[in-house]
C-alpha cells in the first residue's frame, strides 16, 4: 500500500493521536492515508508526525488531539467554539477501529433512521421510529454541509440523561473525515451539547474513529462519558463493518436514498464537487 495520489485527501487535516497519550517515551506507530507515519512528542512538548520517508509533515495539537497533514491544507483547522467556554468539559473518548471507509463513518454519524434499531431505547425507541423533515444544505462560504432543524425522541439521550427527550440536533460536516453535532444537553436545554467525530482513514477501507464531547455536564464522570460514548459507537461498528461495499459510492442511483437520508445525498454531492474520491467506490489507484 502507497500514499494516495488524491490531493483533496492529502491537503487536509486528520487526527493521529490522543494528545494525553503522548510522550518522548511513548510514540504512536500508524498509517494514515496509506503512509506509514509515526507521530512522537519531543522533550520541549511538541508533537511531530514523521512519514516512512523521513520527511516531516505539518502538524498540530487542538481539542485534546494531534493532528497532521500530509500535503498543504488551504486553511487552518476548523474551530470549535464551545471548546472555548469556561464551564465546557472536553473529554475524549478513545479510539475505535473500524473495517470501513471513513466516509462510511461520516455517514452513518449523519443518519437518524438508525437509531431506533441500532441504538434501541437509547438514542431511539422501536415505537417511535419517524424521522421528522429536516432540511439539509453545502454551505458553500464555509465549505461545509449542515443538516438543521433535526428532532429524534430519545429516551436516553446522553450519560447525564434522567429520561426521554425530544432532542434537537443541528449536524456539521466540516472536512470529508471530521464532522460533528449539536444536541439539546439533558441538563441545560437552552444549551447545545458539542459530539465530535474525527477519523483517520488509515487505507480506504479501513478507518480509526476518535470521539470528542464537549459537555455542560458537572456531575457525571469521565468514566461514565467514555462508557456511554463508546457503547454507542460500538453498537454502529457492528453494522458498519457489515455494509457492502466498505467504501462510499459516489455516482447518483448506486443506492437508493430515502426522505430521511438529506443530509448523505448532500454529503455525497458535497464529495464529487470537492473531487474527493480517497475511501469511496469509484477511487481506482495502483497500490492504494
């Protein structure tokens, strides 16, 4: 396996590391995009990411993660507003490996019908399966898709959940492999929580999936948070690594959307017009 020719893929941002778990002792051997890639922190605390060839690659550290690009991204990392309120909590919540394209990944985050039957009495009940219309558009200053006007009844919605909700979601896909969303918080509910998900596509069919929540949440513990967050997350493994093909098709009518799918038929748009092919079907590259 060879680092891809796909420059969308490569001038882009990817988390390789839980900036936590890093140490001058302790550096992290991976792959990302195809290229083998170790990612080490030195003794004046800065992280470095070094590809099989030796050379460099542009890297940083925010949200609690280290990240790297292997090409020249056009523009800094995205930010995370919320991240920057004082009574926020971030907290990530390892790491899942997924035999799965990250676009995959990104898609099934995007999905709401799944929830009553994959996530039953907790992000969705079996008697309550509708998902209601919402809209779903490229917002092409930010270059950016977003889902809005979102609602799921849930009956355990969060960690910090005491009982059913009418969630409010607003979905953000900020890069091909990083999206997040923003939902209705148990314990203040004119507020937004903040769920991440930032994946490394290791090969494209393969993926590392790394959670990050951004609470205002003051009573349940970290424990609690990463337990939740990972039981869900493992309940979508099991149907990821079970759809066919693992890679994302692109090309109109190679799966049939319904009204609820919105928001994918936009992020597959979204994808053609960006010339992104790295971890769909159609990506075709000798030794990749």
């Amino acid at each position: 396996m060879t680092l891809t020719r796909d420059r969308a893929a490569l001038d882009d941002w990817y988390v390789v590391a839980i900036a936590a778990d890093l140490s001058p002792a302790t550096p992290r051997r991976t792959r990302l995009l195809g290229e083998d890639v170790v990612v080490t922190r030195g003794g004046d605390g800065r992280p470095a990411v070094t590809c099989s060839d030796g050379t460099a690659a542009r890297v940083a550290e925010h949200y609690g993660f280290v990240w790297a690009s292997l090409g020249t991204p056009a523009r800094d990392l995205f930010p995370i507003a919320e991240t920057a309120e004082p009574d926020r909590r971030l907290i990530t919540c390892g790491m899942v490996e997924v035999g799965a394209s990250g676009l995959r990944l990104v898609e099934n985050f995007l999905d709401m019908a799944h929830f009553p039957f994959v996530h039953t009495d907790i992000l969705g009940a079996l008697d309550r399966p509708e998902v209601e219309n919402y809209r779903a558009e490229i917002r092409t200053d930010v270059d950016e898709v977003w889902a809005t006007d979102c609602r799921f009844w849930q009956p355990h919605a969060a960690a910090a959940s005491t009982g059913g909700q009418m969630s409010h979601y607003v979905y953000r896909v900020v890069t091909p492999f990083n999206v997040m969303l923003y939902k209705t918080c148990p314990v203040a509910p004119d507020r937004f929580d903040v769920i991440a998900l930032f994946i490394q596509p290791v090969a494209p069919d393969r993926s590392i999936a790394f959670p990050l929540m951004v609470l205002v949440d003051h009573t349940t513990s970290d424990e609690d948070i990463v337990m939740f967050q990972q039981k869900i997350f493992l309940q979508d493994r099991i149907i990821l690594e079970n759809q066919r093909p693992r890679t994302l098709p692109l090309e109109p009518r190679a799966e049939i959307p319904t009204r609820a799918d919105l928001s994918s038929v936009a992020y597959r748009r979204w994808l053609k017009a960006k010339g992104l092919r790295y971890g769909s079907f159609e990506y075709r590259e000798a030794g990749a």
